[in-house]
C-alpha cells in the first residue's frame, strides 16, 4: 500500500516537471487605459522616475520601502533601486526613449526571485486623448515555469499594471489646463 502511494506521488511530480517543461519560455503582462490627456503632459510622468514613483503602484504597497535614484532620473541611464520586504529588491533603469510615444525599461529583481524583465509603456494618440500601454516582458526558466502553473502571472501583476494605470489616469487629468482659457 505504502509502496503504490509513493509511486503515484512520484508518478504525479514527474508528470507535473514534464507539464512544466512543455510551458512556454517566455512571458508577457499588458494593460492599457485610455487617458483624456495628450501623450506630451503623460510622458513626463513615465520618463521621470521620480514623477513615474508619484503613480507606481509598487511604491504605494509598501510605505516602508527603501528607494534611491540615481545620478541620473530622467531618460535613457535613469535608474531607481527598491529595497522592500511586500514588494522586493531590485532596479528599474530606462532604456531607451521615444519622445511623447515610448519609454522601454530594464526591470531587474534580486528578491524574491532573480529576473530581469522588459517594461514597455507605449503612447497613442485616441480620441480625445491617449491610450497607454504598460507591457512587461520576461524568458521563464525551468522554475519559473513550475511556478507559473500555480500563480497566475497575468492576473497578479496585471491587476498591479491597471491600479498604476487608474493613478497615472487620475493624476494626468487632474492636471488638465482649464478649457477656454
């Protein structure tokens, strides 16, 4: 009896490690919202570290967290390094720019997990105003594979990207130029 137990339960973990090995090796969050503001007053607000803090959703989950910008804040060489026990330790770094329409980001995590990831945010002009996309992306190794079949990784740091994105919404248009003036 004991013998058929332990050979279903290593039945069940090699049939769980092959299922994993089969998992894609790469992984990709996007949100979006449309902002009634035009891309030139929400590109600062992404572009600027310190402004992009004002909005980040990581920064308002932990209001112990330890942070420090480096020399540069603004542009491509802006970083800003975290240190946090709810949301990690690790160091965002911009990376390259396109003015009013993209900002790409290196996204790299020393805890919990190490990785290094791509951030994107994409600006379009819709409507009356913008759409933004924030897009993470990242290659999974044998780990994080295992790990993506019991936590959903779109759905946790999905509802992360759309809280940042209803704060960048709600600062943005809170600092619209009254009409007709």
């Amino acid at each position: 009896m004991l013998k058929t137990l332990l050979l279903i339960v290593v039945a069940a973990i090699v049939l769980l490690l092959a299922y994993a090995a089969t998992r894609p090796d790469t992984f990709r969050v996007e949100r979006t919202a449309q902002i009634q503001a035009p891309p030139d007053r929400l590109f600062p607000l992404i572009n600027d570290l310190r402004a992009f803090n004002t909005w980040n959703p990581y920064e308002k989950k932990d209001p112990d967290i330890k942070g420090s910008y480096g020399a540069t804040t603004v542009g491509p060489g802006a970083t800003y390094a975290r240190e946090s026990d709810k949301v990690g330790v690790g160091e965002m770094r911009i990376e390259s720019v396109q003015p009013d329409t993209t900002v790409a980001m290196r996204l790299a995590f020393v805890k919990p997990f190490a990785a290094v990831n791509q951030v994107t945010f994409s600006l379009t002009p819709a409507d009356s105003g913008t759409r933004v996309a924030w897009v993470m992306e990242g290659r999974l190794n044998f780990v994080a594979k295992l790990m993506h079949i019991f936590f959903n990784m779109d759905r946790m740091v999905g509802q992360d990207f759309e809280d940042g994105l209803t704060n960048l919404k709600t600062l943005a248009e809170k600092r619209q130029p009254p009409t007709g003036a």
